[in-house]
C-alpha cells in the first residue's frame, strides 16, 4: 500500500500538480472535509466502526496534505491522526475511495550537552531549533527541580529519541534520560519504558499525577493498539483508546482533576466529553447516552466526579466508554497510566530499572564531560520519505 501513495505523488508530479501541506482548520470535521471537496458522504457513511472513529481523531491543527487537479478536484489527501496513522483519500475513477496507511519517518537518537547562558528552554531552544524538546524537557523536570537556582554555566545533558518526517522534526521527542547541574549538583531523571513515567536514579517516581479507570465495567472489549497490519483485509487498522464494556447508563467518571474543553457530538465517536489536565495530558470520553447535567465547556472536574453516563451514541455495536488518553497531543496506551502504579519501584523491576540506569549515567557523564561539537541537523539526515508522505 506504501507503495501505491507512492506512485500516485510520482503521477502527480508528472502531471506538474503541487502537494500542499496544510493545517486542518478548528470545528471542521471528516465530513466537512468530504462536502467541501464535492465527494459524496457515503464515502463515509460505508466505513468500518473502527474507520469511523478514526475520522473522528482528526484534531485542529492536525497537518494534512492534499493535491488537486487543473480543474480543483481532489486527487488525494492524506490526514494525520496520530503520529504513526494517516487517512488517505484518492480518487478513484469517476469515485474516491478511503484508506488508512502508515506514515513514513525516520527516527534518530542524540545526546546533547547544553550550558546555561539564559534558561534551559531558551537555551535549549536556541542549541537545537526544537521547541517541543523544550517543552518536554521542562514537563519532564515539572515539581522536581527549580531551575531559578541556575547559573550561567550550569549545564544540561538530555538523550532524546526524535522523529523526522520529510525533513521537519515529527512529532513529540522522547526523553530517555536527563541531568541537570546546579551548582554542582546533579538531578537526574530516566524514563522507564514500562510504564512511560520519569524516575530518579533510586528509583522514585518523578511522576505525580496517576490516573483512575473512569468506570467499573464489565469487561474490556477492545484494547488500545497504535498501528497494526491486518492480514486479511490487507491494510493497517488503529485503535486509540479502550474500550470498556459496561451496563447502558453507568456513570463514567473524570479519570483525574482536570478542565472540560469539549462536550458535544464528535463524529463516530458520539457523544464525547474531553477534559485536559496538568503536564500536557488529555482524556476522551465517547459513546455516552447523555452527559451530567450542569457540566459545560470551562467546567472543572475533580477525579472520580460523575461526567455522564454509558451509552451507544455514535458508531457502537453496544454500550460501552471508549476512553482515550493523549500526551501533548499523542495517543498513549491508558492501560500504562491507569493500571496501579507505586511512588517508588520495587523488587525485580527496581533491580531492572537500576541497572538499567547506570548505563543511561555513565553515558550521560561521558556526554557531559566530553560534550558533542555538533547537534542534529535535519539537512543531513537521508530523506527516506521524500515522497511517501
């Protein structure tokens, strides 16, 4: 399938038509899109449940890229809904026809030594040219370290995962570990790949803030999966979220503190409430039968507070809450953040996770010591992806 959007950029190019990257505008939907561009809603209409909730994942500010032809009639779009999925649109004779596919990127590790001349952000900024390592690196540290005690010269030293789509950084960076000098001191932080969450080098959760499941259900009826291939329908499918089967009516609750942002009809998903909360995380509730009378855009809710109740609104095969979890816009499984978690890691995962550990410092302090003279830079990383957008 990677191939076929392939060949249809090549004919577009022959064809000298232009691929435009835009930014998908707030309030339009799946169906908007498909009514702008004079396609017929059937196209939607005829998906699969699971398509369907993936039109639904399309976010305001999501980048897309479309062509057309000489007379402006679509040729084809691609929409990102998750770092890793994209809906494809193409036309196909005098229809068009629907897709999922996997975005292409490539994917690099660095380690970089940055001394304080400002503030960490800015300096962080100004070294590599990438705001959301920044931001990231700033909510890694958030509640553990104090960064006004730094001085000019103080240094940091961040190993990052980041990827790279047709030569821009994709996405948000993964910190895979970190130290902060202050005044001779150092503040280390490691992120366990059990669970996604920051720790210290003895093993303490950095990570504060833990999640609830938002509903006593029955069972799980579809579990959280980022990309798969499926063998028979020979194309990739998406889940992002759980679904929890549960008795039509059931209250649903707010996974944590938080402040509603949405609560209204979203497409296949039905009746949604969103609720953002602290560190850049995002909870989706679908599928309700009705909301908690007195809630509204702007409210604030405390965990475990009643947000509304189990239903099939939308595109559902029976009742139950899809739950969605997001960081900084990225669909995360809420299995890692809901199950029980501990403040402090014990026995053979505390003995994994420290010997895990001790490399991730070593190299840090070689970094430190002996610091790299150059930082990433996207022109010469082989753009792999040049036409599998």
């Amino acid at each position: 399938m990677k191939y076929l959007i392939c060949i249809l950029l090549i004919v577009s190019s022959l064809f000298s038509l232009e691929v435009k990257k835009l930014s998908w505008p707030k309030g339009d939907t799946f169906l908007t899109f498909l009514q702008e561009n004079n396609i017929d809603n059937k196209l939607y209409f005829n998906l699969e449940r699971e398509d369907k909730e993936l039109c639904s994942e399309i976010r305001a500010g999501a980048t897309y890229y479309e062509t057309k032809n000489d007379k402006g009639e679509l040729v084809q779009a691609l929409i990102e809904v998750s770092e890793e999925i994209q809906l494809q649109i193409y036309k196909d004779g005098d229809g068009y026809k629907f897709s999922t596919l996997p975005i292409i990127f490539d994917e690099v590790v660095e380690t970089v030594t940055i001394p304080i001349t400002s503030s960490p952000y800015q300096d962080i900024l100004n070294t590599t040219s990438n705001s959301e390592l920044a931001n990231e690196f700033i909510r890694a540290y958030s509640g553990s370290v104090n960064f006004k005690y730094m001085r000019k010269n103080d240094t940091i030293t961040i190993k990052y995962r980041q990827r790279i789509r047709l030569g821009q950084y994709h996405g948000t960076p993964d910190i895979i570990s970190a130290v902060v000098k202050i005044r001779n001191k150092e503040y280390f932080i490691f992120k366990n790949e059990d669970d996604g969450k920051y720790y210290n080098e003895a093993g303490k959760s950095l990570t504060s803030y833990f999640f609830k499941i938002p509903l006593t259900y029955t069972r799980i009826s579809s579990p959280f999966t980022r990309k798969r291939w499926h063998p028979i329908l020979k194309r990739y499918r998406a889940h992002l979220g759980i679904d929890y089967a549960a008795p039509r009516g059931r209250a649903i609750h707010s996974a944590a503190d938080g402040r509603i942002v949405f609560r209204g009809r979203k497409g296949g998903y039905g009746n949604v409430i969103e609720i953002v909360h602290k560190n850049g995380y995002k909870t989706l509730y679908a599928h309700q039968s009705r909301f908690k009378p007195g809630l509204r855009v702007g409210s604030r809710v405390r965990q475990g507070q009643t947000i509304g109740y189990v239903g099939t609104t939308g595109v559902s095969t029976g009742p139950h809450l899809h739950f969605g979890l997001y960081k900084n816009g990225r669909a995360i499984n809420p299995a890692k953040m809901v199950r029980v978690t501990k403040s402090i890691l014990s026995g053979n995962a505390k003995k994994k996770f420290l010997k895990y550990t001790k490399v991730l410092a070593k190299e840090l302090e070689e970094e430190r010591k002996n610091p790299t003279q150059k930082v990433l830079d996207l022109k010469e990383i082989p753009n792999k992806s040049l036409l599998k957008v």
